[in-house]
C-alpha cells in the first residue's frame, strides 16, 4: 500500500489474514463470524485506519445494508420528518439511508433510482409522487412513502389525503366561513385534498378553486391567492395544499393589506416544524408524517425478509392542529 492511499477492503483482509468476505461479515456486525477472527479484523482496520465503503461492503458479501430513498423536492419540509421515521424503523436492524433528491437531478442523464441500484441497495423507498415509468427490477424491494400513485409489487404508506382535505372543511365550516378558497398543484396528493375538502363542504359554503401546474411551492401559493382573490374578492378563509403554499398565500395577504386572521382566515397541510413556529402559528392538517416513514420503514423489512408479499396500501389518519392563523367569522 503506497504512502497517502486510503485502506481497501482487501488490504484489511491481508493484515488479518482472512478473505474479503469475511471482511464484509464483520462490517455487518454477523453473529456467524468467530470472536478470534472478528478482533484480528477490527485491529487491522484500526491499523489500517480503515474506512469502509459501502459499494466494497456489498460486493464483498452478500447485503449492503444501505435503503436508497429518492425525494421529490429537499425545499419541502415535510421530509424532514418521514426521514425521523423511517431511520426510526431501520437503524434498529443495521441499515443505513442514503438519500437523493429528484429536484436537484432534473439535469442529470442518470436518475437517483439508477446510481442506487448501482450501489446494490437492499431497498429502496420513493418518498412522494413515483414515476410512472420507474424501471426498478422486480428484486428490489420497493415501497411508496406518502404518494398515492401504485406500482406492482410496491407497498404504499400513505396519509389519508381525502379525509385530511375533510378536517379541513369541517373546522374552517366550523368557524363560520362560507365563502371558501382551496390553492393547490398538479399533485395526486393536492387532487384528494381538495376532493376530500369539497365533499365535505357539500352544500354548506362555496368553495373558489385554483390549480397552479408545477410543484407545490412558497411561489405558487403566493400566485395561486393572489388569483383566487382577484377572481373572488370575497372569499374569507383559504385552505392550502400544502404547508409552503400557505406561507406564500400569508405573504401575498400581507403585501394587500389583509389581516391574518381578522380578514382572511388561511391552513395548510402537512404540520410541518416551519408551522409550528410561534413567528408563523399555521393552522395545519397534520399528515403524521413520522407514522408515514415509520410504516414505510416497517414495510420495507417486511418485504426483504419476503420478497413474495402481497402488496399493500396503508392509510395513516390525519389530524388537525389549529392554531392562530384561523378563526371565527
């Protein structure tokens, strides 16, 4: 080994005198790997000042021990806590996550999916809305984190959008409003909210509508209010598609003047930490999203311990946190 080159795998097994794999063994903390051995390996990585990598790991042996996990957008806070729960879930058995984001690799020939596969992930987890034409081979364990969009053989774990769009209504109802707004994005997610808020309304209130095409961003939820009150100046509460959308629709009211909540009542969804400031104090469906990545995570072990499961979907209720930036009418 030349002065300055990191330690390889192999360098280690030299030193120990053992095989790569059982290198690897080691690493992954196996119970099949004798005590004398397993000093002689961990002294010649601590001389060695070994680092290990976890592409060497898993071609060495048999399991990575690494979940790949692909999300929509970093920007969005909501990750934050699906991350919380899925590590909660995964880090008890010995995995690890590695995660990209989608967004950030719009530009890229290669696809997150593609350089994990590359990496021979033991599972892979497509946090919000997948690609309909995601081409994961059918040995790779696979769930859906928060969309609602199926894939064969994919588990699903997923907020129950529909009935979080109905807590909605119900509280905003509640309040005393009638003349309703929804702001939302091209998102199956925004879609069943906002199906879930106008069954609910029913013929209680009237609800103004407007869809922005693209992502679900602080931008859009500034445009999207901005046109829902141009086109219907009387509307007196506005529910959100999304937590970030509503920070945009509180920033568009303050530039026209209106007041939070005394004139204009505004939700989102999805309780995300930025709401639960007291600076912000948005009043928020919370998708539970710590549950959301939990599940996910419980699901993903299940289907590497069987790969022939059936596919499922779980629903996680929502739940309502009000605070002051709705009120009575």
């Amino acid at each position: 080994m030349g002065a300055g080159k990191p330690a390889t795998i192999y360098d280690v097994a030299a030193r120990a005198g053992v095989s790569k794999s059982l290198v690897s063994l080691v690493l992954q903390r196996s119970p099949r790997v004798s005590q004398q051995r397993r000093e002689a390996v961990l002294k010649a990585i601590q001389e060695l000042d070994y680092r290990p990598s976890t592409a060497a790991v898993s071609l060495a042996g048999t399991r990575s021990r690494t979940i790949g996990v692909v999300l929509d957008d970093f920007r969005n806070q909501w990750f934050v806590d699906l991350l919380t729960g899925l590590r909660e879930a995964l880090q008890d058995q010995g995995h690890r996550l590695v995660v990209a984001d989608r967004f950030l690799n719009t530009g890229l020939d290669a696809s997150p999916v593609e350089g994990f596969l590359s990496m021979r992930v033991e599972g892979l987890v497509i946090a919000g809305e997948p690609d309909t034409d995601l081409a994961i081979p059918a040995s790779t364990p696979l769930v859906i984190a928060g969309g609602r969009l199926s894939i064969p053989r994919a588990d699903t774990v997923a907020n129950d959008d529909r009935a979080g769009g109905g807590m909605a209504a119900e509280h905003l109802l509640g309040l005393g409003h009638v003349r309703l707004g929804f702001i939302g994005a091209s998102s199956a997610a925004s879609a069943e909210r906002r199906s879930g808020f106008e069954a609910a309304v029913g013929a209680a209130a009237d609800v103004a509508v407007t869809i922005l095409p693209g992502e679900a961003t602080e931008d859009a939820g500034s445009r999207a209010v901005a046109q829902l009150l141009d086109d219907h100046p009387d509307v007196t509460a506005v529910f959100a598609a999304n937590d970030v959308m509503a920070l945009g629709a509180l920033s568009e009211l303050a530039a026209r003047g209106l007041r939070v909540p005394e004139d204009v009542s505004v939700m989102g969804y999805d309780d995300t930490p930025l709401a639960a400031t007291r600076y912000v104090g948005l009043t928020s469906i919370d998708d539970r999203s710590v549950e959301i990545g939990r599940g996910a995570g419980e699901r993903l072990l299940a289907r590497i311990a069987d790969p022939g499961l059936a596919a499922t979907e779980v629903l996680v209720e929502p739940r309502l946190v009000a605070r002051r930036t709705t009120a009575a009418r």
